[in-house]
C-alpha cells in the first residue's frame, strides 16, 4: 500500500515541477485615438527587449478601427508591456498589461 501512496506522491512531484505552459493570448485592440497605429510590440514585463510587431508588415491600425491582436510568443507570464507607435511618430509605453484577463484594450489620446 504504501508503494502506491509513495508513487502517486512522486508523480504529484514531478507534476508539480514541470514549468507553466506557454500560452497564446488574443484580444481585440481598439484604436479610439486621433492617431493611425503603425506598430505594437509587446514584452513579458520580466523581459528588456520587445517583440515582433503585432500590427505586421504592412498593418496599420487606423483612427476608429479595431482588430484582433494575438500574442503567442511562448511565454507563460501574465503581466505585458505595450509599445505603441503612431503614423505621426509618437510613441506610448503601457507597463504591467494583464494579457491573462484582458479581452480588449482601447488606446485613446
């Protein structure tokens, strides 16, 4: 008996140990600025480098638009950091996003 006991606890162990699986994130971005988004980079807020655009190559998120906006960059974190970048060349950092419970941001002036 206490060799099954002793093998369940030890496969709760390991269980237990394995690392959070990566997650994908999908929102929707509302642009409800004055100014036409041309880029999005996210970041872990553990992390000092941002990722790719999420907008694309050739995305633009104009003034009054929308779109869905997924983040799959194989980190487990919840907390993001933002960067947007206008058409303009204005720039806005977001630090500290939930991405876990967020359904939709809104980016406004």
């Amino acid at each position: 008996m206490y060799g099954r006991v002793g093998a369940a606890l030890a496969a709760l162990m390991i269980l237990g140990a394995a690392p959070a699986s990566a997650q994908t994130v999908e929102f929707t971005l509302i642009n409800n600025s004055s100014q036409a988004l041309h880029y999005f980079y996210t970041t872990p807020s553990t992390e000092e480098n941002w990722g790719d655009d999420l907008l694309g190559e050739d995305g633009t998120l104009e003034s009054g638009e929308q779109g869905a906006v997924t983040i799959g960059d194989g980190s487990d974190q919840c907390l993001y950091d933002f960067r947007f970048e206008t058409g303009e060349g204005n720039l806005l950092e977001v630090p500290a996003i939930d991405i876990c419970t967020l359904d939709s941001y809104t980016l406004t002036d």
